[in-house]
C-alpha cells in the first residue's frame, strides 16, 4: 500500500460522503496489528505500522472527528480562545 495514495482522499468525497465504519474498522486493525507487533517484541515491524497509520487517510480523518466531534470542542484552551 502506498501511504501517499491512501493519505489523500478522492477529489470528490465530502465529510458526509466517508464511510465511517470501515474508516473505523481500518484504524482499529492497525492499532491491533502493532500491539501485536509490540507484544511480539517486533518494534521495527510496530513502527512502520505506526507509520502507516498516522499517515493513512482513516488515521487521519478519524484523529480529525473525535477532535472536532467531542464535547470540549466549544471549551476555551490554555490561550483561552475557543
């Protein structure tokens, strides 16, 4: 799998359009496949499936949901700015 190619998503997808639970299902695949890289005592394998995943388009657009999608989303920061 090139991670350039799945960072991206298709020109025409809208936020609306991405299919939630196989975005899902993906992440928690590879967050599985390196604690079993981990447990394994394999850490080159574990850190190019961290690679993988931070650099996937489902990482990505996952890690961008539960951020804007969560309940202190409307809370200020530290700068006091929300």
């Amino acid at each position: 799998m090139n991670a350039a190619a799945s960072a991206c998503a298709h020109s025409g997808t809208s936020w609306d359009g991405i299919d939630w639970i196989a975005v899902q299902r993906r992440v928690k695949g590879l967050q599985a496949r390196i604690v079993k890289a981990v447990q394994d005592g394999r850490h080159n394998k574990a850190r190019a499936l961290q690679w993988l995943l931070t650099h996937s388009f489902s990482g990505k657009a996952l890690a961008v949901k539960r951020v804007s999608e969560n309940k202190g989303k409307n809370t200020p920061g530290v700068d006091k700015v929300t």
